[in-house]
C-alpha cells in the first residue's frame, strides 16, 4: 500500500476508495503534519483498512483532522 498525494482524495477526510465509505475505517498509522528541516511542513497523513469492503488505503489528511479515538493527537 502507497500514501498517495494527489487526487480526489488528497486532504480529505479519509473515505474507503474501493466502496466509497468512511464509516468502517480502521486506522493503523497516523502521521501529523510536522516541520521539516528545510522550514518546509510535512502534510498529515493516514493509512486504513475498510472494516467494510476489505480495501486498504491511505492518503493526505487535513492538518486539522486526527482519527476518531485517537485523543493524544487533540
């Protein structure tokens, strides 16, 4: 599985792409958006599995968002 960075999905709230859903995301890995060495900032990431469909995925997140439950991240 590849963090893409680009397309329908890139900073939205993370949606299943293989059914469309964002209702039985799991979440394995969360990164937030840091700032490099360079001053340059790092977008935040997730990455899933749909509970649903099975599908894997992950992308770009919005800096603000932060997986439901994961409250060390608020």
């Amino acid at each position: 599985m590849a963090l893409t960075v680009s397309g329908p999905q890139a900073r939205e709230k993370p949606r299943c792409a293989d059914c469309g859903s964002g209702d039985y995301l799991v979440f394995g890995d969360y990164v937030p958006a840091r700032l490099l060495h360079d001053s340059q900032w790092s977008a935040a990431s997730a990455s899933y599995t749909c509970g649903q469909c099975g599908g894997n995925g992950g992308h770009e997140v919005p800096s603000s968002w932060v997986p439901p439950g994961w409250f060390w991240y608020q």
